[in-house]
C-alpha cells in the first residue's frame, strides 16, 4: 500500500502548490499529513506569495483517517492536532485557494472551507457526516461553515449529511466558481497567481481584518464546555457504532449513549 504524502512544489510564479496524496483513502488525511501540511504552511519561504491546495489522482480529501478518531484522552480531542492546522490556514497571512475535485468529505469539507477561494470542478461532492459518525465536530469548522453558506444551510449539512453537488454547491456560495475539471485547474493556478501578484502587506493585513472582523466571539468558559462535550461524543458508544457502520458500509444503530 502507498503511504500518504504531500507534496510540496514552489512555482517560480509565487504560488506554493501543495498536493495530498493518499491513494488509498482517497487522499483521507493522517497524522503524519496533518503534520507535514502544517509545517508546508508555517514554513513558506519569503518568495511564496500565495497557497494551492489540491489532491492528487483528481479527489480532494475524503476526511480524517475513522482510524484516529477513537476516545480522548484526558487532554487531547482525537482531532486536536487537524483542528489547529486548519486555525494556522485560516489564518495565514498568505492568500489561500482550495481546487475541490471528487470527494470533499468531512475534515476535506473542512480544508476547502479553511481557505480563502475555492475552485471546484463539477464532479465535486460535499459532504458533513459528523451525525452520522456519532460525533461533535469542532465549533470552528461549524463557524466556518455558516460563514459560507449561513446558518440554516450548515444545520442542513451537518445533521442530514447529506451530500452536496458541484451545482448546488456553487449555488449555496460554497464554491467561489465550478468548472469542466480540465479547466478547474487552470482557473486555479490561474486565480493564486493573481493573487501572488498582490502587494503582500495589503493582503495580510486586509486578511487579518476580515478574520477578526467574522471570527466567533465564545468565550473561554463556552469553549470549555463544548470540549467537553465533544470528548462525551468521541468516548461514547455511538461514536463507536458509527465508525464501525461507515467502514463496513451498512447503517448505524445509534442508541444516544
């Protein structure tokens, strides 16, 4: 089996394009990628002045490897180290731009909408199956969610999880454009290097008005309290029961504990 990877590649344009590559599981992210990603995003050298994010073998991301997502410890959420990656995305001073082909599931949704643009192809599909998984996702992805599509579309998503074309995703203000997959790439590269070609303080600084201008206000308090109750969803028997129905591809059998 061919391990994950993520491939790194300085374009001579300003655009650092970074590719997931997890053939198979649809380039589904692990550990050792979420690592890798947040140093290619920490690390971006003086010359890089925008960021592509894509997958290879035409699928975005199918989520977060069902294999780490098992009970919290004491003082980690299985997703601890996913969640920060993408805060360090969100706010990256660099503008970012997300080429969505195939399968953008879960922690993929999430990475799409973590970054500033994204391109979709029209085989795209969207999908938020925390429900169905027996899980509560992070209340970052949820804020990032309803600041792209509202409120009451991001309750649909993430409690039906239900699955959402490239049409209706263009439709909803999930996708920024949606194209032919062999022009969906080149209005990518074609957007970041419009972007790189941006004055850098501008952009960062325009970047950082907006974060602080739409970030959720929840206090220290309501944050530790919806840990904790994202550590009862993890550690329950539901959550066991909806990674063991995904994997062997029947329904669940929920029993709310």
């Amino acid at each position: 089996m061919q391990p994950s990877s993520l491939l790194v590649e300085d374009r001579d344009d300003g655009v650092r394009v970074l590719t997931l590559s997890n053939p198979a599981r649809r380039n589904a992210l692990d550990d050792s990628q979420v690592a890798r990603l947040d140093e290619a995003l920490a690390s971006a050298p003086g010359k890089v002045r925008a960021v592509l994010i894509r997958g290879a073998g035409g699928t975005f991301c199918s989520g977060y490897d069902l294999n780490l997502l098992a009970a919290p410890t004491e003082d980690r959420l299985p997703d601890d180290a996913l969640m920060a990656c993408f805060s360090r995305l969100e706010s990256l001073p660099l503008p970012s731009v997300a080429l969505v082909q195939g399968w953008a599931f879960g922690a993929g949704f999430d990475l799409a909408a973590a970054c500033d643009f994204r391109v979709g192809a029209e085989d795209v599909i969207f999908s938020m199956p925390p429900a169905r998984l027996g899980i509560v996702y992070s209340p970052d992805g949820l804020t990032r969610a309803a600041r792209l599509v509202g409120v009451a579309r991001a309750k649909n998503l993430f409690l039906t999880a239900r699955r959402l074309d490239g049409e209706e995703a263009l439709a909803w203000g999930l996708l920024d454009e949606c194209l032919p997959a062999a022009d969906a790439e080149t209005r990518a590269l074609e957007l970041c290097r419009t972007l790189a070609a941006q004055a850098p303080l501008a952009v960062a600084g325009m970047k950082e008005t907006f974060r602080l201008l739409t970030r959720a206000a929840l206090s220290d308090a309501e944050r530790a309290h919806l840990r904790e109750v994202r550590a009862r969803a993890f550690a329950s028997e539901d959550a066991r029961e909806g990674r063991a129905a995904f994997l062997e591809k029947r329904t669940p059998r929920f029993r709310g504990q």
